[in-house]
C-alpha cells in the first residue's frame, strides 16, 4: 500500500469555531500534503473547454476541477453551525477567507491574549509534586499557545526559565 493512499484516507482537521489558530496550522498542512493547497492560495478560474479540446486540455481540465472540488469538500469537515455559515461559499479561497474574518481574532485581542499567556508562563514554578517533564510539558503548552497566535518565543527563554525555577 503506498502511503499517499494511506494518508488520503486520514480525516480532515474538525473545526468546531475553536482554536481557529491551532485548526488553520493542521488544515493547511493536510491541504498540503494531499496536494490541494493551490486552489486555496490561487483560486484560480477553471475555464470551459474549448471546441475540439486535445487530450492535454482535458486531462488539465479535469485535474483543476477535481483538485478544487476535492479542497472545498476537505472544508466541510466542520461543525453543523460553522457548515451552515460557508455552504453557499462556491471556492476553497473563499471559504478560508470567510473563516479567518469570522474567527481571526483581530490584532489587538490577539496581542492581548500573548501577554496573558506571556504572563502566565512568568509565573509558572515548578510543583514539588511533578517531575520535570511535567514541569517542561506544562510550559511548553504555554509556549505553543503563544506561537499559535504569531509570537516568537526562543527556545532559550524556556531553558532559562527551566533552570532557573526547578528546585
């Protein structure tokens, strides 16, 4: 069995109107590796064929079509009342594009959002009751929430906050 058949019958990433930012990361990497991606960042037109079309035009054709039918569909992985939002939407670009207006949060709540979690993760200490990988997982989740929102976080920042609060 080779392993694009394998991987193409892997479910798309569900978004429920949660963790838009966490679902866009999965969804564009899914898109990705089904080879689908081009018809969410071009939107290209699929013109009619022309009279006497070659054999070269057809198979073209029918590629644009069923790459694009197939990135829409991927799309309808989602809750009953994000589905009932874009069913009228007719390509994939407008479908991520209606998404990231209507869950994008906008710049200022984000920024808001990356200095709680910042905060957060200067106040964390480590527990005498866990381990320190609970401890490093426990800030690591912190640091992800932060990247997921657009914010770079060193990796040395975690290991100095690691070594400077485990006992």
């Amino acid at each position: 069995m080779d392993s694009e058949n394998s991987f193409s019958r892997m479910a798309p990433p569900i978004f429920d109107g949660e963790n838009y930012q966490l679902w866009t990361v999965r969804m564009e990497t899914y898109l990705e590796a089904l080879d689908l991606w081009e018809a969410v960042e071009e939107d290209y037109e699929i013109n009619p064929l022309p009279n006497n079309p070659t054999v070269a035009q057809i198979k073209s054709h029918k590629e644009k079509k069923t790459i694009k039918s197939k990135a829409k569909a991927t799309f309808f992985a989602v809750s009953t009342i994000v589905f009932t939002k874009i069913m009228t939407l007719t390509s994939p670009k407008d479908i991520w594009n209606y998404l990231k207006k209507e869950y994008a949060r906008d710049e200022r709540i984000r920024g808001m959002k990356v200095l709680n979690l910042m905060r957060e993760f200067e106040l964390q200490r480590m527990k005498e009751s866990e381990t320190v990988k609970e401890y490093s997982d426990r800030l690591l989740g912190i640091v992800n929430k932060v990247r997921l929102l657009g914010t770079e976080f060193k990796d040395t920042r975690i290991v100095e906050k690691v070594l400077v609060t485990v006992p």
